[in-house]
C-alpha cells in the first residue's frame, strides 16, 4: 500500500518553512525520507525507526507517530538548494520500502 | 568512496530490441533494489535482492523484463522485446541488509522510440 504524502506540491520564498506529510494505511516499521532534485537521482535524507523518534540535521528535521501511522518532515527557513521533490518510504512487515508520489517543493529568492 | 555505479546512462533503442542495464552496488551492502521511475507511476520498485537471491519481483511489470545478480558486486535488468511504454527512468540501489537508507546510482534515461 502506497504511503499518501500531501501536500503534492508547494512553493515558497526563502527563508520561510514548511511541512509535508506522509500517512500510511498500514502499520509503519519505519519511515525514510529522500530528496530529488530534477535529473538527478533520490538522495537519502533520514530514517525513523521508533514511534514518536524526531530526528533532524541543521534546518530539516522529520517526526514519526506510530500510533497515527503518519511522518511529517520540517523544513525551517529554507534555501534554494532545498528545492527538488521529497519522497517518503514506509517500510512494511514485508521487508519492502514502498514510495509515496513525492512532494515538489520549489524555493524562489 | 565509490557509489553505485550504473550504466548506460542513456539508451536510445527501437521498438523490439532488447536492452540490458547494467548495476554495480556499493562494496559491502547485502540488498540491491531495481527501479522505474515515470510521471505518470512515479518511483515503482521493480525486483529486489537480497545475498545475490531475488526476494521480491512483485514489480517487474511483464515476462518482457527480467533481473539477475550473477554475484554480489554486477547486476543486471533486461527488457525483450522493449516497447514504448518502456521508456522511463531506471534507478538502481543498494544498502545494507534489513531497514537501512538506500543508496542510489545515476540511472539510466531509457527511451524506446
């Protein structure tokens, strides 16, 4: 089952901040988070392993609520080179990471 | 450090040959994972492997495709006869056994004209 991810896309200015959200139908062992810029590949972002885990580097940061089977990834005064589309993967009792359609989001100065 | 290292990057081909895309993974990690990526289906998980072993090819769309990982450093994802509805991005990853981030190659821009 495709993890849902909303909101599809969003624009924003410099230095302002945004969340995009991802939900599961399922029970969530994990979630990943990736980013993609245009022609290039998916990089990987994080990984949440624990219900309610909260983890971030400098100004993206994501949390992980088991309980809702939901993440939400935090994106707090953002760059330019925070621009691409944001792919969250929950990975299921199965072993396998399933993608979720992606967020673009697009910065402009 | 080397990363995964995919080739070709781009294939132009016609209708009905057949295309190979070739995947070497990162030294050291057990599962290798192929991709397509379209607008239309987004990211689609195709076959993974884990120890050289295909676990899942749930995703590989028809009998046209087909996957091999003869040993654990080459890999291999063969469409014949390709068709149109082919053409897409194909990525390839690797990462170490179990949940672990997922690590990905270029990817090949394959176009059947």
């Amino acid at each position: 089952q495709q993890p849902v991810q909303s909101p599809q896309a969003v624009i924003l200015r410099e230095g302002e901040d945004a969340v995009i959200n991802c939900s599961s139908s399922k029970a969530l062992y994990s979630v990943h988070w990736y980013r993609q810029k245009h022609g290039e590949a998916p990089v990987f972002l994080m990984i949440l392993l624990k219900g309610g885990e909260q983890k971030g580097h400098e100004k993206i940061s994501a949390s992980f609520n088991e309980k809702k089977q939901q993440s939400s990834l935090y994106l707090t005064a953002s760059q330019l080179s925070y621009s691409g589309t944001y792919f969250c993967g929950t990975y299921n009792q199965g072993g396998k990471l399933i993608f979720g359609q992606g967020t673009e989001l697009s910065v402009k100065p | 450090d080397a990363g995964v290292i995919q080739s070709p990057r781009h294939e132009v081909t016609e209708m009905g040959q057949e295309v190979t895309l070739r995947c070497k993974p990162i030294s050291g990690h057990n599962s290798l994972f192929w991709y397509r990526q379209t607008m239309m289906r987004g990211l689609e998980l195709l076959i993974y492997f884990n120890n050289n072993v295909p676990i899942d090819d749930s995703g590989m769309p028809e009998d046209r495709f087909s996957a091999k990982m003869p040993n654990a450093s080459f890999s291999t994802l063969k469409i014949q006869p390709s068709e149109p509805r082919d053409s897409a991005v194909y990525f390839c990853a690797s990462s170490g056994v179990g949940d672990q981030p997922q690590h990905f190659g270029d990817g090949t821009r394959l176009s059947i004209l």
